[in-house]
C-alpha cells in the first residue's frame, strides 16, 4: 500500500463499460512524512474520499478487489482514507559534556 493525497476528480464521458458509475480521483503520491514523491496517478476510488484528504491506495490486479465480482480494468485504487500518522521522530543528541576543570564562560 501507498500513501498519497486527493489533489482532484477525473470525468471522462467514454470509458469502458465496467468502469461506469466509479469514481476516478487524481492523486499525489507521499512519503511517510507527507512530502510530495513522484508523478501523479489516477486512481479508482471504493471509499469516497475527498480532495485534500490523505490516502492509502493500492497497485497492481489487486487494484480491482474492492470491485468484486465485477473486475474493472485499474491499476491502481484507493482504499483507505487516513485518520492520523504518527511517525517515530530520531532522538537528538545529547548536549556536548562540559570539561569540569573548564569555567563557564572561559575555554582551555
């Protein structure tokens, strides 16, 4: 599964027959801290997700499962709508130790 971002609705008025009544959504492609990655795709959408609201989506025959029996064709769908991300931040450093000999203010 991949993160990305609703950034816009597709129309088209001819598509294939098993694809009519879904709804097709552009998406934005994101890392892990929400930062824009790669091309834009267009995805099929199961959820009704909206624009500006972060999802996960899936690629590849999977893409059509959401969609059963019927099999559209799709390479890509989304299929989770994401509530919150919490992401374990790297821990700082600690601070420099201070010489014990050495006064504050003054170096060696």
């Amino acid at each position: 599964m991949y993160l990305g971002r609703v950034v816009g609705c597709v129309w088209a008025t001819v598509k294939n027959p098993e694809m009519v009544g879904q709804r097709m959504l552009l998406i934005q492609p994101l890392t892990p801290e929400l930062q824009s990655t790669g091309k834009r795709l267009i995805c099929l959408d199961c959820t009704g997700a909206g624009t500006g609201e972060i999802i996960y989506y899936v690629r590849g025959k999977e893409a059509s499962f959401p969609f059963l029996p019927a099999e559209p064709p799709t390479d890509a769908t989304v299929v989770g709508i994401v509530d919150s991300i919490h992401l374990k931040r790297p821990v700082p450093a600690p601070p420099a130790s201070r010489n014990p000999l050495q006064k504050k203010g003054k170096k060696c």
